[in-house]
C-alpha cells in the first residue's frame, strides 16, 4: 500500500484536525511563549513537560471513546517508547550544545527547528514503513533482528563523545565543503552576512548536527513503533507527540541527566523485548496490554534503580 494510501485510511477531517492542532501549539510555542530569546528555567520546562504529557493523554482519551481500547492501548504503548527513545536524543542535545558552547539563551530556537524537522522526517519514515509492511510483511522479522541488535548494543558502554565529532559528520562536512561558516557565536541566528557574503553561523552547525542525528535515531524509532502498531495514524500520532515534548524534556533533564543511569539499561531491555515479540509473531502473540504492562514495568524499575542504587564512588567525591 503507498504511503497516500495510508492517509486516505483515515477521515481527512481527522488528519487535517490533527496536524491544524499541532501547528497552533508550535506557533504559539515560538510565535508567543518563546518569542524573546531566554534561559528556560526548570519550572517553565516542567510545566511544558506536564502539558505536552497532558495533551497527549487527552489525546489517548479521544482514541479511546473514538476507536476503542486496542487503539488506545497501542497509542499510549508507542508514546511511551518513543518518549524513552528520546532520552537518548537529550544526551545528545546536552553533548552537542557543551562542545560548540550554544548559549542556553539560544538552545530553545536550534531545538524547535530540528524538532520540526524530525516531525517531518518521522512522518514520512512512518508512512513508508507502514506501507513496506503491508505489502512485504517479512520485513517484520528484519525490524525484530535489527532491534535485538540495537537493544545489546546499546546496553553496553560506549565513548558518546568520540561519536558526537562534528568533524566526522557527513551532513557537516559536505556542508562546509559549499557553503562558508562564519565564526560569530553571538548572534543567535543560523545566517550572517560577512564582507558581502553570506555565511551560516556554528549555531546552524549545531542544527545540521542535531537534523542527522535524529536521523540515526530514526531509525530504531521506527521498528519499535511499527512493531506495537501497523495503524499509519497511532502510529505517526504517537510519534509526534512525543517528538513535540521531547523540547520540554532537555531543558527538565539537563544537570540530572547522570542520576537516570539505568534508564538505557530498561530501554534496551524494552527494545529486545520488543524484537522477540516481532519474530514469535507466528507462533505467540502478545497483546497491546501485555506490551504496555512490561514497558510500564521495566521503566519504573529502571528510574526506581537509578535513584536507590548510587554509583560506586559517589560518596567518595562528595
């Protein structure tokens, strides 16, 4: 099935009733709330945080008066999962934003433009994975390996900073390679004029860097979800969502990053749980409800862990 398919599988009212809601939030976020360039305190991120997490549940509630508890369950099991997916991409942000030294007045502006990017990025991986499934449903099994992978690899430790070098990004360096980059860091904007030219700023460095990183995450973003739902709209809707918090959610977790030390930990296991439910599809099948009950589970126990158990050594720095 193609990916217009997909869309014309639900009532156009509801997509454009969708998306007409997503860009009131984003302009009133950027247009209104954000319009003068500031450091977001950790109450003003934590309130975001409650009304982006608000939305989505009142959003879930709509699903499941509208389409019933299987739609529901399914959209708040891949809300859940991306949202912990995002994690990772906040370690991200908090190392790019430390070594190109973005000033926290300016990190809010590079964030809403890459998020909007990955929004469009995940709209169209979603559509087209919903399709390939549909029509070649033993790429199923491909996503279940890929995430077992995924799931070991990212449960073991790994050097963030050597992989974050802004020097080996392709998207930089062919950047760099046609278009110049002005050393003015204060500006607070991605373009500059230089000598009758003109020039990207780091900070546009910093958003390029931010685009294709959200790109590899993508990538094990989209096996997770397609494998707790084939439906194109839960699907891209719960992604949204939590792409859209995912803002609220650097600025709250920035500084206590450290403390949450096994949540990679319960998210690998959520991913490797998730594979072996892909490739048993033939022969078990697990329910929404099962899914969500584990998901729900590893990541209490997880944050749970990572507040009673300190790490070795911590006392001795203190």
């Amino acid at each position: 099935m193609p990916p217009l398919a997909l869309l014309a599988s639900m009532p156009l009212w509801a997509w454009v009733a969708f998306f007409a809601f997503i860009i009131a939030m984003l302009a009133l976020d950027l247009g209104v709330l954000q319009r003068d360039s500031h450091v977001v305190s950790m109450k003003e991120a934590l309130t975001w945080c409650a009304v982006w997490f608000a939305l989505a549940l009142g959003f879930n509630g709509l699903l499941l008066a509208w389409r019933g508890p299987e739609a529901a369950q399914e959209f708040l099991a891949a809300y859940l999962v991306e949202l912990c997916l995002s994690v990772d991409n906040v370690f991200v942000f908090i190392l790019v934003f430390a070594f190109f030294k973005v000033d926290a007045r300016y990190q809010h502006r590079v964030l809403f433009w890459g998020i909007i990017g990955a929004v469009l990025m995940r709209a169209v991986f979603i559509l087209v994975g919903v399709g390939v499934i549909q029509r070649y449903h033993w790429v199923l099994y491909l996503f279940g390996v890929f995430l077992i992978y995924t799931g070991v690899k990212m449960a073991l430790p790994k050097k963030d900073e050597e992989e974050l070098n802004p020097n080996r990004n392709f998207a930089v360096r062919l950047f760099r390679r046609f278009f110049p980059v002005s050393a003015q860091t204060d500006t607070g904007t991605f373009f500059v004029h230089e000598g009758g030219r003109r020039g990207a700023t780091p900070l546009f460095i910093v958003l390029l860097i931010i685009e294709t990183t959200d790109l590899v995450f993508a990538l094990d973003s989209l096996p997770a979800v397609l494998a707790i739902t084939k439906d194109g709209f839960i699907a891209l809707t719960s992604n949204i969502f939590a792409i859209l918090g995912l803002r609220s959610l650097y600025f709250a977790l920035n500084g206590v990053m450290l403390l949450f030390r096994y949540l990679k930990v319960g998210l690998a296991l959520i991913l490797v749980f998730i594979g072996v439910k892909m490739l048993i599809v033939p022969w078990v099948v697990i329910s929404t409800a099962i899914s969500l009950a584990v998901i729900g589970s590893v990541l209490t126990m997880s944050v749970l862990l990572s507040l009673l158990i300190k790490e070795p050594g911590a006392d001795a720095i203190k």
